[in-house]
C-alpha cells in the first residue's frame, strides 16, 4: 500500500464527494484502490448512483467501495470479548456477560472501539491488495475520539497490566504458604500463565499497530476538506489542533465550493496562519446538473499531484 488517505472536515462540506472522487480517478488512472465510508450516515454509493448494500462491491478492475456495517463491527467486538472473559474467567460462573450485551453495546467508548477495529482490519486485508485505501471519516467528534483512543488506551493498559501483577504476585505468595491448591483450577499464579495478561498484552498490541499507522506520515494523509464559511474553517482549525496533540497533522487543505465565498477576512487569515506551509488546493462550486460523480476527474485532479509518487 502507497498511502491511506482519510478525508477529514465538518458534515457537508464535500467529504463524501472528495474521496470519492479522488478514489474513482487514482483507479481509473490505473491504481487499486478500496474506498471505504466509515461515517455511520452512509452515502458514498449514493455517490456513485448505486443504491447501499452490504459488503464490499467492485465498482471496476482494481476498485473496491464498502460502506463499512458499525452495527456489524460492534457485535463482532462484543462477541469476542464475551467469549474472551467467558474463557478467561471461566472458573467464575456468575458472571452471565451474554445479559449486559446490550448495556455494553450502549456504553461509552464501544462505537469507537469498533470503528477503530474496523479500520486496523481493513488496513490489514486491504494494504496488501491496493495501492490506496481511501476513507470517508465520520463527524468530527467521533472521529477525534476515534484517533484518540489508541493512545489513551495504552496508557490504561500499562496501568491496569500493573493492577494485575500486583493481584498475581500476591497469590503467589499465598500458594507459597497454603499451597498451590489454595485455588480452583485455571486461576493463574504465574504472569506467563495469566490469560488476563495476556489480553492486555494483545490490546496493547492492537492499540499501537493503529497508533503507528495512524501517526505514520509517509503512509497516512489527512485531507481537510473545508468551505468558505466560517463555521467549517473554525472546525477545520479545531481538528488541526487536535490532531497536533495527538502527533498527527494535516497533509493538505481543501477549499471545496470555492467560488461561494461567505467569511469575514480575519477568520481565513487567522486559520491560513494555523495551515502555514501547507498545500492548499481550491475545488470549484459545479452548479450545472451534473451529479459529482461525471465530475470527479475535474474535482480530483486539482490535488491529485499529492498523492502521485
Ligand atoms: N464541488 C462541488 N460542486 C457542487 N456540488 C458539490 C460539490 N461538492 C459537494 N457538493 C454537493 O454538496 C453536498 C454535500 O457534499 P458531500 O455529501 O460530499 O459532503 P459531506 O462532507 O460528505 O457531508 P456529510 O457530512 O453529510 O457526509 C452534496 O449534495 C454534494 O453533491
Ligand atoms: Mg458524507
């Protein structure tokens, strides 16, 4: 995979219709490219004219569009992790986790955790079978809580991976004294033996694959995508501050709609300080009938020299 290229940007500013565009034309121009949406109100096969549908469809040779299920990827995870602390703690059968499936499905942090599943899978199935991958984000607020989580998430684990070894070092002292048999089978004495640990161990792994690839900027582009309105630049500049916290960046602007010009002067210079040696690139307002889609050579080529390697 050259790049995964992420469309960022306030809701109707044209996200939808950048990546797609920017996907159509890099396959037409002979990559292979998955675009996917990750925004839970879908509309990139809209886009294309085609009604959605699960899965993935080969729109040509070499392009592949998904609207990628949430709902779908949320079950998935709290599946695994049912039957993950059903193994784990298999010696405790009071537990009954498959009752609180839908509290979990509803509890803070599950929608990110299972978008954030569903991008480390694509990359993985996708990055040795295209050139690009090309996601159309979801709202800012999720999407930030989304790139957030990696990070946070490892610091949690260290912490709780600390927790454990405590619990662990005091029951080895206590099957020093009573015995080994002082526990029901399967309750670990050992770090090495502890499944607890070594789910830490594996999320820990899953949170800094994503964060490597995430904060990676030869491979991973941020496109904002902005109007000439004074709402989507202050949101613009908001993301742009959160992504630099988070040790990622913006790679290039995208003025969309350029023509329709609605900000007071100081606000675009305030922010072209922010975007200051960035590339940035202006897409036309197309007012004719046309539908984006018989337009996305005209839409895409204005920034497509980024992605050319
Ligand atoms: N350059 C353009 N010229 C004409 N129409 C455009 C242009 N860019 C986008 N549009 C239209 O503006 C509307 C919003 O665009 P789009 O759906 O791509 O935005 P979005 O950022 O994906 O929005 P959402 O946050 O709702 O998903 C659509 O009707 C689209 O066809
Ligand atoms: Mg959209």
């Amino acid at each position: 995979m050259k790049g995964l290229i992420l469309f960022l940007g306030k809701g109707g500013v044209g996200k939808t219709t950048l990546s797609a565009s920017l996907a159509s034309l890099l396959s037409r121009d002979g990559s292979r490219v998955y675009l996917a949406s990750l925004d839970p109100a879908h509309n990139v096969f809209d886009f294309f004219g085609l009604e959605p549908r699960r899965g993935v469809m080969q729109l040509r040779e070499g392009f592949y569009v998904e609207e990628v299920d949430e709902e779908e990827w949320l079950k998935r995870f709290l599946r695994e992790t049912t039957e993950k602390m059903n193994s784990t703690y298999r010696y405790l059968t009071v537990i009954g986790l498959e009752d609180m499936f839908d509290v979990l499905k509803h509890s803070p942090g599950m929608e990110e955790f299972a978008l954030l599943s569903a991008l480390d899978s694509i990359v993985r199935h996708w990055s040795e079978q295209t050139d690009y991958i090309v996601i159309d984000t979801p709202p800012t607020g999720l999407t930030m809580r989304l790139f957030s989580l990696p990070a946070a998430t490892v610091r949690w684990i260290e912490k709780l991976k600390g927790l454990r070894r405590k619990i662990i070092k005091r029951r080895a002292e206590i099957a020093h004294i009573k015995g080994s048999e002082a526990f029901p089978e399967g309750v670990a004495i050992t770090e090495e033996d502890d499944l607890v640990i070594k789910e830490l161990e594996q999320q820990r792994a899953f949170s800094e694959r994503v964060l490597k690839l995430l904060t990676d900027r030869n491979k991973t582009r941020n496109v904002l995508v902005l109007n000439y309105d004074e709402l989507s630049i202050r949101e613009g500049a908001d993301i742009i501050r959160d992504l630099r916290r988070l040790g990622m960046d913006i790679s290039l602007v995208v003025f969309n709609k350029s023509d329709i010009l609605s900000v007071k002067k100081e606000v675009l210079e305030e922010f072209m300080e922010v975007v200051r040696g960035l590339p940035v690139y202006e897409v036309p307002f197309f007012s004719d009938k046309a539908p984006p889609r018989e337009r996305d050579r005209e839409i895409a080529s204005v920034f497509l020299k980024e992605f050319c390697s």
